[in-house]
C-alpha cells in the first residue's frame, strides 16, 4: 500500500510521504486539542460574562453538542466520496476563527451560534482526521492511532496550561487572538502533508455495508461498540467543561490555576497516549481497556472526594492515566471493523462518542445545580469503572493490538 502513496507533491519516496503524513495527522491533532483546551479554560470567564447559571451553560453546550453530531455525520458522507484529505483541510480551516467568534458574541443568542459554529467544525475534523490517521496506521502495518490522541491531549494541556494566564493577562480577546494565530500556523503546515488515498477505489468496500449504497450500517456490532464510546467519551467531556469550574466554585481554587484540573487531566493522557501503542503491541487491546476503565474509575472518585483542589487535580490526573487508551482502542476497531468503509465505522463511534462528550456533559449542569460536581464526579468514577469491564464480553475489542491484528475473532464480531 505504501507504494501507492504518492501525492501530488510527487517526488517525496512513499516512506517520507508515510512520515510526513503521520506528522500532518499528529499536528491535527494537537490543534484540535488546543482549540478543546482554551475553549475549557475560556467557560469562566464566559459564564461571568454573560451572566448566566450553569444550567444555562448546560443548554449551550446541547447546541455545541448538536452542531458537532450533525457535522460528523455530514463530514462522514463527504469523506467518503471526496477523501479525507480535501475534509480535515477545510474543516480545520474553518475551526480556526472559532474563539474569536464566541469573544465577539454580544448576547447569549450570537454566543449559541459561535458555539455550534465550534461544535461543527469541530465534529467534522475529528471524524476526517481519524479517517486519515487510519489510512497511515494501515499503510505502516503497525498501531498509531494512541500516538495520535496523544498530540490531542498534548493540545489539550497547552491549552489548560497556558488559557487561564493568557485571558489574565491579554484579556479575553487577546486571548482569542493569539490562539487563533497559532491554530492558524499549524493548520497552514499540516494543509500539504496528508495522507492521500489510492485514486482507485478499494474493491471489496463496493459490496460492503456503507452508508453510500445502504443507508446506515446494518452490521449491529457496529452499535455497540458505539454505545461503549459514548460511555467513554462522556466523562471526558465532563472533565472538558466543568473540571475548571469545579475547582473554582467548589475548591475554591483561583482562576489563574481553574484549569490546572484539565491540564493535569490531559497531561497524564498525552503520555499515556503516547506510550500506548507500545502497551497495546504487548498486552493487547482488551487487556489496557480493561485496567484503563479501572484506573480511570479511581482517579474520577478521588477527584469527586477531594478535600481541596490539589487532591483534585490529583484525581484527574489518575483519571487521565486511565481514560487514555480507551478511545484510541475504539477508534482502532472501528477503522478496521470487516465490512465497513473506515469513514463510516469512525462516523457511528464517533457519533455515538460526541453524544457522550457534548450531550452528557450538558446534562451535569442540571444535577451539578441540584447537587454538586462532587456528586457528578464521584458518579462517573463507577460508571467508567463498568465500562472497562464490558470489554471483557466484547468480542469486537481484539485481545491483541489492532494495528497489527486483523484476527478471525474481530472478523467475526
């Protein structure tokens, strides 16, 4: 396969063309994640701002939520008739102006538009980014996927790191600004380099179970596997949103360190991540979904349980441990789930996924307002804690690394 990756810059030998395209999803990645992060340490101020409560919060995430499920479904159907490639190029594009657009919205209306302007083209980059990424970990007959959601919690942490400073001492519009600056640049590098698919299309996906010739997918694994991304997506988005607001309101942390939370969280995932296509090669794929759901259990109690805001960011730390490989494994089956165009396999998890990230999290404004987001937390340590359990009667999560493993067992399922 990897001689037939030429593009249209022609010259570069294949396996420069493979590593250069493995950067270009790499930096997709991480600008995705940066945008997630300054977006989460960006919620305070917003809130403030606007002077709304966190159940109204919770709504305009439902709308960030809604414009990013349409998106993905959407940037699925584009993917597969125009290639990944020409999807990640200009929806990444178009994320680029986002926190400047919800900075300059003066009402809760403009700022409900800005946000589903986010949700969408965030959405829709993430399915084509994915697509693509599986392209590469294909072609190099080995597994990536974890490295790549690695460099989207690394975003995620400069994010988390660098926001609440940033806003404190460049205002909330220079904030905005100089992250668009910088999206801007890695988007512009990234713009050349992806992977470009054979021209041809692949014979055996003519006959199989895609959206282009049958609708949705009929394959019922396809589903559940969706169902077990959605439960992992979920309580990360809920460290996304509300972990900032957690250790200010409840915490009583400052907002300088109010995202020290997701960046404790999403450094501890970055290094996971990327050191865990390495732990799938020699443990399998079940094995660090299973201790990943445990792992990340405990961290999300202990963070709900917390005294102060050093013991929860502590808690999310272990949490970011766990939660790690969890999603990289699912997207791995699902780019390699018999039958199905890698496109569309990712759109329904992914789909299904976003439900958990955006939706989930909307909902917690309702009980945080009710109870508190200790509760809400401490909750989610035993919800996640299930979730790497189910792994074990899932036959579609192969006991051996995706990227290398194309098992009778995952033929099956």
């Amino acid at each position: 396969m990897a001689t037939e990756a030429i593009t249209d810059a022609g010259a570069a030998p294949a396996s420069e063309r493979l590593r250069l395209a493995r950067l270009a999803v790499s930096v997709a990645f991480f600008a995705n994640g940066l945008m997630v992060g300054h977006w989460a340490t960006k919620i305070p101020v917003l809130v403030e701002r606007l002077g709304i409560s966190e159940a109204v919060l919770g709504r305009l995430i439902i709308l960030f939520g809604v414009g990013a499920v349409i998106a993905l479904i959407a940037g699925a159907w584009m993917v597969t008739r125009i290639g990944s490639v020409a999807v990640v190029r200009w929806t990444s594009l178009m994320l680029v102006p986002s926190l400047v657009l919800i900075t300059i919205a003066p009402n809760l209306t403009t700022t409900a538009l800005a946000m589903l302007w986010l949700g969408m083209f965030l959405g829709a980059m993430d399915n084509a980014m994915n697509a693509n990424g599986v392209g590469v970990e294909v072609a190099l007959g080995k597994p990536v996927m974890s490295s790549y959601h690695g460099f989207w919690s690394l975003g995620g942490v400069a994010g988390g790191l660098t926001g609440g400073a940033m806003i404190a001492w460049l205002g909330e519009m220079g904030h905005a600004i100089a992250v668009t600056g910088i999206v801007a640049a890695l988007v512009a590098w990234a713009w050349r380099h992806y992977w470009q698919e054979p021209a041809a299309a692949d014979p055996d996906l003519a006959a199989t179970d895609t959206v282009r010739r049958r609708g949705l997918p009929r394959k019922p694994g396809i589903y559940i596997l969706g169902i077990v991304t959605l439960l992992a997506f979920a309580p990360e988005g809920t460290v996304i949103d509300w972990s900032a607001l957690y250790l200010k309101d409840e915490m009583g942390a400052p907002l300088l360190v109010s995202g020290y939370a997701y960046a404790a969280f999403s450094a501890t995932m970055a290094t996971t991540r990327l050191l865990g296509d390495r732990l799938r090669g020699r443990f399998g794929d079940r094995v660090v979904f299973i201790a990943g759901g445990l792992l990340a259990g405990s961290g999300f109690i202990i963070a709900g349980n917390a005294g102060g805001f050093v013991t929860a960011c502590l808690g999310f730390l272990v949490t970011g441990i766990g939660l790690a490989n969890m999603v990289p494994v699912l997207f791995s089956t699902a780019g390699r789930y018999p039958g199905l165009a890698p496109s569309v396999a990712i759109a329904v998890i992914t789909t299904f996924g976003y439900a958990g990230l955006l939706f989930a999290p909307a909902f917690v404004g309702m009980i945080a307002e009710a109870w508190s987001l200790a509760l809400v937390f401490s909750g989610w340590g035993v919800i996640v804690a299930a979730v790497g359990l189910l792994a074990i009667a899932l036959p579609s999560i192969s006991s051996r690394s995706s990227g290398s493993d194309e098992s009778a067992s995952a033929r099956k399922s």
